[in-house]
C-alpha cells in the first residue's frame, strides 16, 4: 500500500516523471532506503510545485503538510500514506541515510549530497545553499541609511523644473517617490508599489540623482534587466520615454547623464549573468563578478525565484548599487521560493512603498476590486446571460451543472465583441508588402485591446480549450478561409532578440505561406513561421496569468478555477489578473471560489533568515 503513493503523485500530477526517476535513482545512491523514507522525499519534491523549498520532520508540521499537499492535489483519503511519510521523517531524524543526507553542510565540498538535514527541516541542497547566499549577500547590500526628508520638498521642486509634463508644465512627484529618489542616491532600495504608482519613473530620477553626486558609478556600467525579456525591454522603454520628457536646458546640461540611461542595453536575468546552456552555469559568478560601482534595476522581482537570486547576488562587486522593483501582491515566482515576499517582509528599512496609483483613481472600480476587500460593500454576481461587457467590473455567477455552455456563449459574445473584426482586418494584410505600417498598428493593437486569462492551463476553462474554442469560432466564420491569430513564444529565440512571452500574430499570404508579425524596436517585423520550431510558439487569444504578469490589456476576461480547493485559488491570482486591465475587467468563476481565492494568500515555506 506504502509503494502507492509515488504512482498516485505521478498519476494526479503531484510530480513529474523525471522527479520519479531521480526517486528512483536515490535507492541505487542509498542501498538501505526504505519506502517510507521515499515517500518523505517524494512529498518534498511535490510540495517544491508550490514553490516550497524544505519540509519539516517533525511530526505535528509534516502532518500539516501532508494535508494541505494532499487536499490541493484533490487525493481524499491519504491518512494511509501519512502515517508511512511520518515513519520515514523518523528513520531520517536517527541519521539513517548519510549517502544522500548530509546534517554538516560546506558548500566549499567537491561532492555535495542531493538533501541537507538542518534544524529539523529537509532541504534539496541546492535549495539550501541559495538561501545561505540570500542570506548573507542582502545582510551585506541592504542596509538602511538615515535621510535627511526635509529635502523632499526641493526635490519635488527639482523635479518640475526639469521636466515637460504631457500636459504641458513639469512632473509633479509624490511625496513617497521623492523620498525614494533621496534615499537612492546612498543606498540600495527595494520599491514596490502597484499598477501606476511609478515605479520605473522614479527609478529614472533616482539614478539621476545617483549620478549627479557620483562620478565613479556614473562611469561605470548600468544595467537594466528583469526574470522575462519582455519585462526588460518595457523597463527600457519606460526609461527612454522618461528621458523625453526632460527639458532642453536640462538635458544638455547632464547629457552624459541621460545618454548613458537612454542607451542601456536591457536583459532577461539569466542572459545578464551569461548563462551556459551546455554545463549550466552562469559567465558572472563569485568567482568572476560584474564591474566595481556597477548599477543595477531589476523590475519585476516578485518573479525572481530563489536560486536566480543567489546566483545574481553572488555575481555582484562589493561597491554595487542595486534597486529592486515589484509589487508586492502579484505572483511569486513560477521556481520554488519568494525573493520579494522575503525581502518585504524581513528589510522593511530598506523598502519604499509607493501607494499612490495614477492608473486607478480613487472611483476606478478595477482599484477597489483589486483590493479584495469586500467587508464594506460584498461582491455580486451576475449570471452570464446578464454580462455587461461595458461594465468596468463584471463578475459572472458560472453554473457548474451547464459549464460547457455557458462556456461556448461567454467566448461567443466575447469573440463578436473584439475578434471578428481583428481578423477581418488582419485579412488585409500582405506580409513583408511595404507602406502598410498603419495598417499593420491598427491590427497589431488587438493584441492590447483585450485578452482573456486564465489561472490554468488545462482543464475546461484552461487556455488550452479556450484557444482551441476561439479558433473554431473563427473558422466557421471565415468559411474555409484562414484565419490570422494572436500567439505567443514559449521559450527565448535569442538569435531575433525575441524572448519567452512576447506576442506576434500569425499571417497567411495567397501562397499559404504563413509568417509572424513581431514589434519591435525596430518597427514591425516579418518572419516566416518555418523560421520557429513548432513547440515554440502558442496561440495566445487566451494565456495563463502566470503569463501575463508585467503585462496590461484594455479589457480583460479572467476564468478562475471552479475547485474549491484548487491550488491557484488565491489573492496573488486575483489580484495580478485584475491589475492587468486597464478599463474592464469580468470575471468568470462562483461564488464559492472566488471567495476562496480572496481568502487563500500564497505562504511558501523557504527558512530564509534575514
């Protein structure tokens, strides 16, 4: 009965087929390990899908654990595999597997042992070793500096004087952005903030201000970089944009200044680091750092996981200015650990919160909801047949009896609404044909204009279905024609300076020749499809949420999972789904689970101390 419970993991997707051969590869590793003991590194592997990164042996916590991984992965009576995980947290307590479990770690040894057995909790070790140079490299760069806040109102001041507003005058800073921008100029900051409180462009000032008062950080490299190439390169626009509104005196005054912000080169982190597909390992390293005095902005951070983070400390020079960007209530990273949830919570002194949101007014209903505070005023459904898609905030009451349809007639309505006529218009244009730049922005904004998420990728209301009901709704409209579509990369294609996340749309000419259309900083681009493996690319008319964080659509349709206990049941869900749109948002889930994803608020469990 013990030997089930790998197969019932494998069989409900609690691991992966090659975490099972590495089980398997554990007992040739250690000849004495018993099942029990197994199904104790089992549950730590599955429980790393939650982006946990240890697991207690003691018994009242693992029991805890065992429950809440059983009940998420939806197995209903798993009392008997308990009691075997709880024999096999004692067997490793009494120091019985020292091949595999090593209870005196030194990271500097030739051979490391796969777990690490330390204050009663197990740790895959490379999950460990990450949190030991967590650890120490932010008690080494994040220590807060007392500033002087009666500046702030010069700065403010500064700041308007330089700059050219959109509505003619200069920018007018908040108070907690000047604050921000004072403190960069001596210390390392984390800034978070929500949709719209400026993240990025106070980042600009503050490396101004930076670079005003130290000529040897302004002579050294600045670099701009985030988890996701798409994420990279918006920072980089951003920041050039920033640069535009500055005035002319003032840019010609500090044009060394600016120029070295607008000619930034942008990365995703691992290409920062300079990562070596071939023996995995990172060019920059702790032995081979980055410049003295380099500057970094990392935007995103929430998506940063726990081994990328200790690989990129430990790349870091002594003298390295670093400012971390994110929100704080969006999703943490897909790998195991919580980078920016740690820091928040542990080096609040060296954090800035930017509270204030340009983006969602006081009465925009999208800022209210995304507060997912409902004590005052409780959230109503409507049925489907009752959608308002002009409403700004619709949340529609799905009938679990008659799901499939009133699936098929949301995704109708939907597709009417803002589909039909993007392919209608996309049928006019001719690949690679000249002057057709107008045409091509008109049909390229469909791809802002409105999106539908999902938190999952399989299931009845996952991208997948959802893609593949789009299309057909399409198709018998076009009558045989094809039909151009929305899709996405999946993986980086480094040689186009195209990354994992960005959105193209897929032509056809009068051959059948079929190419993608990309935007670029170059303008739009046309690449033949034969160009990308096929597992490369996804039809995006729906994407996960997952994928969709740093993203923003004008009108969005969000499904949520209709489990009750389903694992992507929770606020970070909710919350980066509804911030992604920027003048409606419906969502499609019951009352019951949207409840309990309001309720549920992602706690990953990695020992950082800081």
């Amino acid at each position: 009965m013990r030997d089930t419970f790998i197969n019932t993991l494998l069989e409900c997707g609690g691991i992966s087929s090659l975490q099972a051969r590495l089980l398997k590869f554990l007992t040739g590793l250690q000849k004495n390990l018993n099942q029990d003991a197994l199904n104790l590194f089992a549950l730590l592997l599955a429980k790393q899908s939650d982006g946990d990164t240890r697991i207690s042996v003691e018994e009242a916590p693992l029991r805890k654990a065992i429950s809440r991984k059983m009940q998420n992965l939806g197995i209903a009576d798993f009392e008997q595999f308990s009691e075997s995980i709880v024999n096999g947290a004692s067997s490793i307590k009494q120091g019985a597997y020292g091949n595999i479990i090593d209870s005196a770690p030194d990271a500097s040894s030739f051979y490391q042992k796969p777990f690490i057995l330390q204050n009663g909790f197990l740790y895959p070790s490379k999950y460990y070793f990450a949190k030991v140079i967590v650890e120490d490299k932010v008690k080494e760069f994040f220590n807060h500096i007392p500033s002087d806040e009666s500046e702030i109102p010069q700065c403010i001041r500064t700041i308007e004087s330089i700059t050219r507003g959109p509505q003619g005058g200069g920018i007018t800073l908040e108070k907690e952005q000047a604050l921000a921008v004072i403190r960069g100029r001596q210390e390392n900051l984390i800034i978070t903030g929500g949709p719209g409180t400026g993240k990025t462009t106070v980042t600009f000032f503050l490396l101004r201000e930076l670079y005003l008062n130290s000529e040897k950080h302004l002579q050294a490299p600045l670099y701009l970089a985030a988890p996701s190439g798409k994420a990279a390169d918006r920072m980089k626009e951003s920041i050039e944009q920033s640069v535009n509104l500055i005035g002319a005196d003032e840019f010609e005054t500090n044009l060394v200044i600016y120029n070295k912000m607008s000619n930034a080169d942008s990365y995703t982190l691992h290409r920062l680091l300079g990562y070596k597909p071939d023996d995995n390992k990172f060019i920059y390293n702790s032995e081979n750092r980055f410049p003295e005095n380099s500057v970094f902005v990392i935007d995103e951070s929430s998506m940063i996981d726990l081994t990328l983070f200790a690989n990129f400390l430990q790349a870091l020079p002594h003298s390295a200015r670093i400012f971390l960007l994110g929100d704080a209530h969006q999703l943490p990273s897909v790998d195991a650990g919580a980078v920016l949830g740690e820091l928040l919570e542990s080096k609040a002194d060296s954090t800035v919160k930017l509270t204030v949101s340009r983006r969602f007014n006081e009465n925009s209903a999208i800022g209210q909801l995304a507060k997912l505070d409902f004590s005052q005023s409780p959230c109503t459904f409507v049925l489907p047949s009752e959608w308002d898609m002009h409403s700004e905030v619709q949340l529609l009451n799905l009938d679990t009896r008659e799901k499939s349809t009133q699936l098929q007639r949301i995704l109708e309505k939907w597709a009417s609404e803002y589909l039909d006529s993007f392919v209608e218009l996309a049928a006019q244009v001719t690949p690679n044909k000249p002057n057709q730049d107008e045409l091509l922005e008109r049909v390229w904004n469909f791809c802002t204009q409105a999106r539908i998420l999902s938190a999952e990728r399989s299931g009845p209301a996952g991208v997948q279905n959802i893609n593949d009901a789009i299309e057909r709704l399409l198709l018998s409209k076009a009558k045989g024609a094809p039909i151009s579509k929305i899709i996405m990369l999946n993986r980086n294609q480094s040689s186009f300076k195209l990354y994992n996340g960005d959105t193209g749309i897929l032509f056809t000419n009068g051959n059948g020749e079929k190419f993608i259309l990309f935007k670029t900083n170059r303008g739009f681009v046309f690449y033949p499809e034969y160009q990308f493996a096929p597992n490369v690319l996804e039809t995006a008319f729906a994407i996960t949420i997952h994928k969709a964080q740093g993203s923003e659509y004008d009108n969005v349709l969000m499904f949520i999972p209709t489990r009750p206990e389903h694992p992507l049941l929770n606020r970070q869900i909710l919350y980066t789904g509804i911030t992604r749109a920027k003048h409606s948002v419906t969502i499609v889930a019951t009352s019951e689970t949207f409840k309990a994803a309001c309720e549920t608020v992602i706690e990953r469990d990695t020992g950082i101390e800081l």
